[in-house]
C-alpha cells in the first residue's frame, strides 16, 4: 500500500498520541483524502484483535468492500443472510471473498453490535466510521464505554455536529485530542482532489418557515412540501442537461416520491438513471453502481444514501435537491464529485437549494473544535461568493468580473455597505459623505458640553475616552492601508480590495473606521492575524 506523506504524518501523530496516553483520538481528514488506506494501515499493524464499526446497516457491506479493497480478511458479525451478501459483493467487485470467519479482526454496524453479547474489553483497537457520530449519551457512547482497553480512533470529515455537541471528553464526546490532516485546499492544489466549478441556477425555493428538528435538522415533512412548491423538481434534470450532458451524476433528494419524480424527469431527457435508497439491497445496489461506472447509467438519484462511506471516482457532476443545516452532509455529498479520475479535468456542482451559500465553500479553511457550541439556524447569508448573473456559475464576490465568462455584474448605486458587499465604489456619494463625516468626527478634537468647561474629572474622563478611541482607530486605520497595499501586490482592484476586506472581516472599510472602542480592537486583532 502506497501511503501519501500527509498519510504518513497522520499515522506518526496517531502513533505519537496514544503513546502518550491519549486513549481516543479523533482523526479529521478531508472526504476523499483517504481516511480508508489510514484506519486499514493501523488495522494490519495491530496485533490484537480489532473492531471496525459501521453506523448503518446499510453501509455495512460498504464498509466491509473497504476492507476487502485493502487485502484485509475479516470477519462480519451480523445474520447470516447479511454476510453471504457481503461475500457476493465482495465476489462482484473484486472476484474473491474477504470475509473470514473467526478472523481476529471485525466489521459490524453500530446497531447490531448493541444486541449483541460481546466481550468488548477484548478489543485492543476499535475503529469507528465517521466518527462525529460518537458521543456519550447515544448508541455509540454505550459500545465505547464498554471498549475500556481499546485504542480508539474516530475518523470523520467533518468533526461537528449538527446539534452543537462536542466531540472531546471534556464536552459531550469521548476524544482526548484532535489530529487535523491535511486541507482540503492543498488536496485540490496537488491533484489528490480534483478541482471543481459550482452552478447555482435560479431557485424559488422558499424555506423560511420550513421548521427544525431537535437534531437541527429541516424537519422532512415541511421539508418535503417545500420542495414541492418550487420548480426545483422539475429544473434538475433540465440543468444536468444544460451544464453537464453526459457526464455520470448523483443527485441527492429528500425523499422517494421526489427520487421517482426527478427519475421521470432525466428519463423524459433521454437519461439514464436508477434510484438507490436504504430500501435498495445490497446486491442490486452493487450492481447498479457498477453499471454506472460502466456508463450504461448516468444519473444516481440518492435517497439519504451515497453521502457518507462511499467512494465512486467516476461521478463528474453533483446535483444538490436537498436542503440541509448540517455542514457535513453538505461536505459529504459535495465530496463525492471530488476523487480523481482519468479524464475528469473539473468536477461540476449543481446546487439547486443554496447550500453554498448557507455554509460556504467546503475547502475555505475552518478551525475544528471538540468543545460543545452554540447552534444557530444557518441562512442563506451574505457570503464571500457570488452566482453570475449571465452563466450562473459561483465565484468569489470581490472579483470584478465572472472568470468563466468574463462578465461583470450589473452596477447599481445602493445606499447601504451591506447592500454592495463592501465594494465603496457603488455607494451613492450621500452615503459616503454621511461615513466620511462621522470618521472626520473621531479624529477631530472633541466637542465638550458648557458644564465640563474646566479642568474637571468628567472632563478628563470624557478627554481620555475620546483619545483610547482615536489612537485606537488610527492604529486600525494604519492597518487597513497596510493590508490593502498587499492585496495591491496582489493585482487586486479597489474594488476587489473592498468587496474582498469586506468578505473577509465582516465589515466595509468606512464602516471599520467608525466602529465602538471593543469592536475596533476586536478587528486590529483579526487584521494582524490575517496579515501574519
């Protein structure tokens, strides 16, 4: 097995962690970066008798197909129905059997292993597939509770949660440390990922009163009458033709009645397509990822499956049709169009549900945390992308122009910062004048009322008030000229400049010279960390 040297360093730190008596460790890496050849490699080197856990039954053959790709023999606990299927898929795909009974080493879903009477303490390694599942009070704490003299990894994508728990041990998890891999932006730079383009056709969908579940969730049935109200149903297929004939797709759904409407859709286009869910077997899903591969299908329409724990190269193109508050699922389903392949020079996103916009790009640098969160309903919110008007493709909002197609959005004078994300140039000069006054204010000597005329100590505090604030600003000030001189350096437009200062701190440039004493301090701090 060839291990990348971002692997390797993964495996070192792993090796480093436990060694140092830190029993559960979570292991972030991005999808497709190869999480898999990882977990398989600490498999081989252990000695002792490992369990490798699945979340759903449904993933279980996926996660034994793993395995077997990897030349690891295994046993599977499970029925026995269950495993001669497991055996057939693993015929199908690889013309041999890796499932060995009585073999050390064991794959088994979460839910199985529940109903089971198992002597877990035997296991001196227990793996657990997308470990952001894992916290003390479900399913997965109870089994790892009872793993007490195991080393434990949690390999996850994504390691948060869409209801705020926390993964660590001093929150709501189980892990002592996180080991972050490699960013997702270097994967892409270094052709471990392929790069990708997103399109974001006009939507009328509306899900403002669409309510949450308590996991955070859009709840399904609101969910689903939503969609049914939009013309997003219909468009799918009619924008898989525009932006990718012929090239083999996933599109995600919310649920089987709206997988059969799309599946007529793409069929209504001359496209080949099949519906996989959770009530799919094992072998016929198989055998018709199979036969997509083969290109004898296009489309896969995916009903809350082929998001986690599968890896299909060939996908070219996804198509967003569900709508969701959770950043991994997003990440998920977005991954699956990024593995490389021969002759696939840029994967193609299709987002029909704005969830681009509502959690951003998934290779923009993000700080993970095992701590426990505040949750908040994610919007589609004012963002550091754009969608082009004329070919509908996303692209960083301070460009001026679309790179695809070289056209630059429509100019209109607004009167509010917010409303031209940051870029001054469009402000109505009413607006910047009335910005202008207010920052000539902080710098002018202040204005004392008839009363604090006098050496008083309410004028002095008032006199030192005003002067925290004007070092303050002309500190921030002094800031902002160095960083847009960089960003100059950079063959940026002021335009782009303001547009981009404004994406990146929160605030336009007029706006952050007129800020209160702690909100300015606040951004000087995030402007150096910026520039260092």
């Amino acid at each position: 097995m060839n291990l990348r040297e971002y692997q390797i360093i993964s495996l070192n730190e792993i090796d480093k962690q436990w060694q140092a008596g830190k029993r559960v460790l979570l292991l972030q890496l991005s999808t497709g970066a190869g999480k898999t050849v990882i977990f398989c490699e600490l498999i081989k080197k252990n000695k002792g008798k490992t369990l490798f856990i699945a979340h759903r039954n449904q993933l279980l053959a996926q996660a034994s197909l793993c395995l077997a790709q990897n030349g690891i023999y295994h046993d599977v606990v499970s029925s026995e129905s269950t495993k001669k299927i497991i055996s057939q898929v693993h015929h199908l795909h690889l013309k041999q059997s890796y499932y060995k009974p009585g073999s050390k080493i064991i794959v088994s879903a979460i839910d199985t292993l529940i109903r089971k009477n198992i002597n877990f303490k035997a296991f001196d390694l227990v793996i657990v597939d997308e470990g952001h599942h894992v916290i003390r009070e479900n399913k997965w704490g109870t089994i790892l509770e009872k793993c007490s003299n195991a080393r434990i990894l949690l390999p996850t994508a994504t390691p948060e949660r869409l209801d705020g728990k926390g993964l660590g041990a001093t929150a709501s998890g189980f892990a002592d440390d996180i080991i972050v891999g490699t960013e997702m932006k270097y994967l892409i730079e270094n052709g471990f990922l392929s790069d990708y383009k997103i399109a974001a056709p006009p939507s009328d969908l509306i899900l403002a009163n669409v309510k949450l579940s308590r996991s955070g969730e859009y709840a399904p049935r609101d969910l689903v009458a939503s969609m049914q109200k939009s013309r997003v149903i219909g468009d799918i297929a009619h924008n898989y033709v525009k932006f990718a004939a012929g090239k083999l797709g996933l599109t995600f759904v919310t649920d089987l009645n709206t997988a059969e409407s799309v599946k007529l859709n793409y069929l209504d286009y001359g496209v080949p397509c099949e519906i996989i869910s959770s009530k799919t077997s094992e072998i016929d899903r198989a055998k018709t990822i199979q036969r997509f591969k083969n290109r004898e299908i296009l489309q896969l329409i995916s009903v809350d499956l082929l998001g986690e724990g599968v890896d299909i190269p060939a996908v070219e193109v996804v198509s967003m049709a569900r709508p969701t508050q959770s950043f991994a699922v997003y990440a998920q389903q977005f991954g699956r169009a990024l593995r490389p392949s021969e002759n696939k020079k840029c994967a193609l996103i299709i987002d029909h549900v704005g969830n681009v916009f509502r959690h951003g790009v998934p290779d923009s640098p993000r700080i993970w945390s095992l701590d426990d969160r505040t949750v908040k309903r994610k919007e589609e919110k004012i963002s550091s992308i754009t969608t082009c008007t004329s070919c509908f493709l996303v692209y960083e909002i301070h460009l001026k122009q679309c790179p695809f197609c070289k056209k630059a959005p429509i100019r209109e004078i607004k009167r509010t910062p917010e409303a031209v994300h940051g870029d001054l140039t469009l402000l109505s000069k009413h607006t910047i004048n009335v910005l202008k006054a207010q920052i000539k204010k902080i710098h002018s000597p202040p204005m004392f009322p008839m009363r604090l005329l006098g050496n008083t100590p309410a004028r002095i505090r008032l006199s030192n008030i005003y002067k925290e604030r004007r070092l303050i600003h002309e500190e921030l000030q002094k800031l902002i000229d160095k960083w847009a001189h960089f960003k100059r350096t950079e063959k940026l437009t002021t335009p782009e400049i303001y547009k981009l200062f404004y994406v990146t701190f929160g605030v336009d440039v007029l706006t952050a010279q007129i800020l209160e004493v702690e909100k300015a301090k606040n951004l000087t701090i995030k402007i150096k960390e910026n520039l260092a």
